[in-house]
C-alpha cells in the first residue's frame, strides 16, 4: 500500500490541480484533502494507519481548532505518529511544536509536494511495528512514556534550532527528533525496583541502570546490520547508545569525546537532562526553570559547547 497524506484545507479550489484531487478519487494519488477538521478526524481514526503525514493549511482556520485537533492527534494516535505538518499559520513556531506539530512550511502548494519528503520514513508495516513499540512502553511504564513524550517535544526546539544555525542537515533535524522518542527504549529492560527507586541508587544499581543505553541500542542493531545505509536507523542506534555520553569523555557506555558523539545524541542529551530536571522524580521533586537552567549551565564538561550555548541562549522558549 503506497503511503498517503491527508491534507486539511477550508480554502475551496485552492488545490485543485493534478495533486489535490477529491476523495473519491483517492484511490489513484497519494493525497486525500478534508474539507473541515471534522471529516478529518473521522479519516484518522477510520483510517490513521494509513497516513504517513498531516499536513494543516491554517487559512480560515482558529488557534484553538488548530490546537485541538493537533492534540487530538497526539492523544488519541500516536505522540510520533503521523507526521504533522503545518502552513500558513501565525502562530509563533515554538507554541506549534509544543503542542506537537513536527514540521512548519510556509509556503506550501499541492503542485510542488514532494511527497517522498513528506511521508515515506518508513513503509506500513515498519511504520506498525514503531506503533506497537509505542504502545508497549505506554502500557508497561506510563511515566516512561510521558518522559519520552516530553522529551521529543524538547528535542523538536532545540533541533530545529540546530537546523537554523546550520548546525545540522534538515534530513538529522527529522531523524533526531523520531529517534529522541525511543532514546530510553532500554529502561524497558532495567527492573522496575530500580527504575522506580524512591531513593538514591547505590554504586551497583547505578551500574545496571546505565545498561539501559546498550539495551536500547541493541534492539536497532540487528536492523541496522540489514540497512547499514539507512540514516533513520543510524540515528535511532546512535541516540539510543550515546545520549548518555558527554563532551569531556566521562560519560557512559563507551567514554567518548567530543566530535566522537554523534550529533543527534549530543542534542538529545540536553533534552534529557532539562526534562530529568523538571519533573518530578520518585527521589526528589522537580526543580524550577531557573534552577535546571543554572544547573546545566554550571555543569561544565557535559554538554558540546556550541549546542548547549544554543540551548541557554534560547532558554525561554523551553519554560
């Protein structure tokens, strides 16, 4: 089954060429256009296995239609899939991401798609496979799954950050931000005794949580050794492995330096942290913004330089 995209558009004619074609007569494009939010909603959960990407032209459109069907989206489907889209929108590009949009184009037009761009990260089946790995972390640890919800959304600002400083190529910005998703993937195999310690870990529990970052990485290495060309899959081993690495090599598993980490897990490390940091854990209670902030700027040697001063430069955009 080719991957589709829905398009959501009130704006009457505005996509009526090859690519917009009407609903009954989707079966020949990989473009479905709703005409409200209401017809849309009924597609996605009729249908939301079938759509790689949501793209939202907020033309005649109101905040809070925009905002309620975004969340509708990341509530009730998936927080990493589909992909959401938007254009034509007002609204600042941070307010977007934090309520979970993935992607802003501000010039879009039906005969210019790309839809290879767009949708095809992954194919159906691959694409079940990430949604049933969702699942079972929502199921097994509802405040795993929270952190990684939290975590992406973060990821999403700072990468796109990135992106802006040139920092990073627009292919890394979307793997980085898929991939920060599943970067504890490995707590899933650490005992909940530990995980969920209402104190301090001791020396040797420590030990055994730090495994968490080999765990995660080796369920995308077999895959990986299958497609060792394919970024997506680089990304998702990288981060999952390295997001616990810091600059000044005393980090974990392998004490890399520097250029030595991967990018994406260098952005994703400060995600992780800032979260970590402003959410309550069960052996002490969050910290406030300013404290995190203070904390990360103080902790010299963790962060690359470059992508933490981004980070604090911006700070406001993550409070």
């Amino acid at each position: 089954m080719n991957s589709r995209v829905l398009l959501v558009s009130t704006v009457q004619n505005q996509y009526s060429d090859r690519h917009a074609i009407s609903l009954h007569e989707r079966r020949n494009s990989n473009i479905d256009i709703a005409e409200d939010i209401g017809m849309a909603i009924r597609l996605l959960l009729r249908n939301s296995i079938y759509y790689e990407s949501i793209v939202i032209d907020c033309t005649n459109l109101s905040f809070e239609d925009v905002s309620d069907f975004i969340r509708m989206i990341r509530e009730r489907l998936s927080p990493v899939h589909p992909k959401i889209i938007v254009t034509k929108s007002d609204l600042p590009l941070e307010k977007l991401i934090l309520l979970g949009v993935d992607e802003v184009v501000k010039d879009f037009n039906a005969a210019s798609i790309d839809l290879q761009s767009y949708a095809r990260f992954f194919d159906i089946p691959a694409l079940a496979f990430i949604e049933f790995l969702v699942d079972v972390i929502k199921t097994k640890d509802p405040s795993l799954f929270d952190h990684l919800k939290r975590v992406k959304i973060l990821t999403t600002l700072l990468a796109r950050l990135c992106y802006e400083n040139n920092l990073i190529d627009h292919e890394t910005f979307k793997n980085t931000v898929l991939a920060s998703f599943f970067h504890d993937l490995g707590k899933m195999f650490v005992p909940e005794s530990i995980l969920h310690k209402p104190s301090r870990l001791t020396q040797e529990e420590f030990q055994i949580m730090m495994q968490h970052t080999i765990l995660g990485a080796n369920l995308f290495e077999k895959t990986l050794r299958a497609n060792p060309k394919n970024n997506l899959l680089i990304t998702l081993f990288q981060v999952s492995k390295y997001h616990h690495e810091r600059f000044d090599g005393t980090g974990y598993p392998c004490g890399l330096t520097g250029d030595h980490i991967p990018v994406s897990a260098k952005i994703v490390a400060i995600a992780d942290v800032f979260e970590a940091l402003t959410s309550n854990r069960p052996y002490r209670d969050a910290l406030t913004f300013q404290q995190a902030i203070q904390l990360i700027r103080e902790d010299k040697g963790h962060f690359d330089p470059t992508i933490v001063e981004i980070f604090l430069s911006n700070a406001a955009l993550f409070e």
